[in-house]
C-alpha cells in the first residue's frame, strides 16, 4: 500500500508565503486523495507492490491506465514540491548549481526571471521545473500530472501551480505566490542533492 509521506516540516513552517490553512488543505486533502485514489485502484493489480516511478514509467502516454498515472504521478510530484521548499530558502544557490545556473541559462538573474515566467505562463494546472537534461539545466513545465521523469530528464526544483498551491493564499495572483516561493521558499540544499542524481 502506499502511504503519504510526512512533510519534512511543520504546517506553518513556511508562513506567511504558504499558510498553514493552506498547507493543510494542499497536503491534508489533496496529497492525502492521490495516496487513497492510487491504493483503490492497485488493488489486485500487478502494480500493488510496485514503486511509485515503476507505476509511473508503466502507465504514462497510456489512455487506459490514465488514472494510474495521474494519481501515482501527482503524489511523486507533490512529495518532491515539499522537498522543493524550506523555511528561509530562495535566494541565489551556490556550489556547482550555480556554476551550472551560470553556464547554462546566463546567471541567477536571468534564471529567476525565466523561472517564474515559465511557472506563471503554465496555462491551466501543472508544474514549472528546473530538470537537468543531457548534462545541462533547464527549465521546463509540464500540465496536470505530468512529470519530467517520463522524458528522461531529472527534476531538481518544481513549483506547483495547480490552484489549489496557492488559491486560499493569493487567490488569482498566480505570479505573486511564484516569485514569492522563488525569493523565499526554494530550497537549493535539495536541488543540490538532486543535481548529484542527474
């Protein structure tokens, strides 16, 4: 069966840019739904005891083990935006993400305005990323339940822009709740840590 991870912090830990009613609601219910949706439909299937990337890489592009996918999918990637944030975080990175930053998408500066910029534009629900791919970062987005994982490119960072991240908070000010958790909630100790993945 699988379960829902803990939030590697308190639900107000990241106050006043996410909000404990926020956190709550996002983790509690939305996190919590994905968990118990993917455990009915696994029931009795080959993908019981399977992995969440192993459902995942089995079920993406497939019209018939869509829900599979959309649900196994949405709790790796809300497992992996909590880790995408701490208290005190944002700010420019240093180490060799921000040699690569550097190198590969012109310097911090540039990289935050195309950050959020990619994150904001995300028409309807979905995620911006920085991934690394063939050696080099990018920023990318993806919709729904979509993962950089099914396109061979290893996630570093996401930004959820999913409504239900950010409505309680910000309500229609999508842009507002970005460049907020960009400056102030991005924990580069963990894309750092995923860098070492890539």
């Amino acid at each position: 069966m699988f379960t829902l991870p803990p939030l590697p912090y308190a639900d107000n830990a990241l106050d006043p840019v996410i909000t404990a009613n926020t956190l709550s609601f996002h983790y509690g219910k939305h996190h919590k739904t994905y968990v118990d949706n993917l455990n009915n439909l696994v029931k009795g299937t080959e993908y019981e005891s399977a992995t969440l990337e192993k459902v995942i890489a089995e079920t993406a592009g497939k019209p018939d083990k869509a829900g599979l996918f959309n649900n196994a999918a949405q709790i790796w990637n809300h497992t992996f935006y909590w880790k995408s944030l701490r208290a005190g975080g944002g700010g420019k990175p240093a180490g060799r993400v921000a040699a690569m930053i550097d190198s590969d998408l012109g310097g911090y500066d540039n990289f935050r305005k195309d950050f959020a910029a990619n994150a904001v534009s995300q028409f309807g629900s979905g995620w911006g990323w920085l991934v690394q791919e063939g050696g080099k970062l990018k920023i990318v987005k993806t919709g729904n339940a979509e993962v950089p994982l099914t396109k061979g490119q290893t996630p570093l960072l996401t930004i959820d822009v999913w409504e239900h991240a950010y409505y309680l908070d910000y309500q229609n000010r999508r842009a507002d709740y970005v460049n907020a958790v960009i400056d102030k909630l991005l924990n580069w100790d963990f894309a750092a840590e995923n860098l070492g993945r890539g």
